[in-house]
C-alpha cells in the first residue's frame, strides 16, 4: 500500500487494461481510419477517442451491471453488437469510403467523428474493456482499493492517449501510399476481430440455452 494506493491491484488494472486497449495494435487502425484528417484534426480525433472511451468506461463503472440489466441487455449481445459495428467499418477500409470530394466538404466535426465511433468504442471501450471495469469494480473493498482501480484506468487510458495522440509520426515514415496499405491491412484486422466478437457473442448465446 502506497499512499493509499494498493500497488499489486493497481498494476492489475493497468496492465490487464492496455492488453485490452492494445495501443501498438490500435494505433495503425486509428490511422488508418483518421488518414484523411489533417494534422491537428487526427491530433483533436485521438483526444476524442480516448475522452469517449473514458465516457463510456466511467458510465459502467458506476452502474455497468445495472445499466445491462435496465436494458435488458447481456454481455454477448454487447459483444455481437460491436462486432457487427467493426465489421461495417472494416469494409469501409477494405473497399475505400467512395466520395472523397463529398468527404473534403465534411465538416472538421463529421471528419473527427470516426474517433467516436469506432476508435473510442467498440475498439477502445468495447466489451472487453466494460466487462472488466464492472469486475473490477465489483470486487473492490474500501477506498484505497477503489482509488487503485481509477489510478490503474487512469494510466491506460493515458498511454492510449499518448499512442494515439503521436500516430502521425508512423504516417510520416510510412508515406501515403504505406497508409493506404495500412488501411487495406488494418481492415483485414478488425474484419478478423469483428468475426470473432461475434464468433464469441454466439458461442455465449448457445451456452445459456
């Protein structure tokens, strides 16, 4: 216990939430998804992403377990429900968005908006990641180990910043035509994890029959 924090909860927690949030392999995907974005647009769309995935991670850890059970909603629905959404974004970077002219007279707003939706979740803040906030939150006792899971959040959701927010020094080493491959290699990725949310979303449905 140090200052109040318990050490050994708090390295749980950061660590199995950056396995979760996988920066290093997030951070080509979130390229890949902002490469039409100025400098400064991706730069607002990584603080975007991580203020949304803070949002929603805070929202359930608060009251995950009973905002699931208001809704009606499981965990495997979740889970299915985030991989359908991957998958329609990994068609987009397979196939191309089509219409850059129209996508040039977006405005800084709707160009940012891919950080919402899907870096900040399901990417970041997906079900992973709200699963093990309800856990972990759940089985806290105390102040001091409450204050070890928010510190522990904290820090992972800090060093998802940090990748996110300095992503465009791999676009500069990769050049547009590297991007673009990284676009068509990081649809491939997420069209394999959205297949294999939903591959677990029905695994689980088949289990509670």
């Amino acid at each position: 216990m140090v200052g109040g924090v318990n050490a050994r909860l708090f390295g749980e927690v950061a660590v199995t939430m950056l396995v979760i949030l996988d920066p290093p392999g997030n951070t080509p995907i979130f390229l890949a998804v902002t490469r039409h974005l100025k400098d400064k647009e991706r730069h607002r769309a990584a603080y975007i992403a991580v203020g949304t995935a803070f949002l929603i991670i805070a929202l359930f850890a608060i009251g995950g377990r009973t905002v699931l059970d208001y809704l009606n909603v499981s965990v495997p629905a979740l889970r299915g429900a985030g991989g359908l959404l991957l998958l329609l974004v990994a068609l987009q970077l397979l196939y191309g968005p089509g219409g850059e002219g129209q996508y040039a007279q977006a405005t800084v707003q709707e160009r940012t908006s891919v950080a919402m939706v899907p870096v900040g979740t399901p990417l970041l803040a997906g079900p992973g990641a709200i699963v093990a906030t309800i856990v972990f939150f759940s089985e806290v006792d105390g102040a001091g180990e409450w204050l070890s899971v928010v510190v522990g959040l904290g820090v992972a959701l800090a060093v998802t910043l940090l990748a996110l927010r300095y992503a465009g020094m791999l676009q500069r080493v990769v050049r547009p035509m590297g991007v673009i491959l990284l676009a068509r290699v990081a649809g491939m990725l997420l069209a394999a994890i959205a297949v294999q949310m939903i591959a677990d979303s029905v695994i689980e449905f088949v289990k509670t029959v």
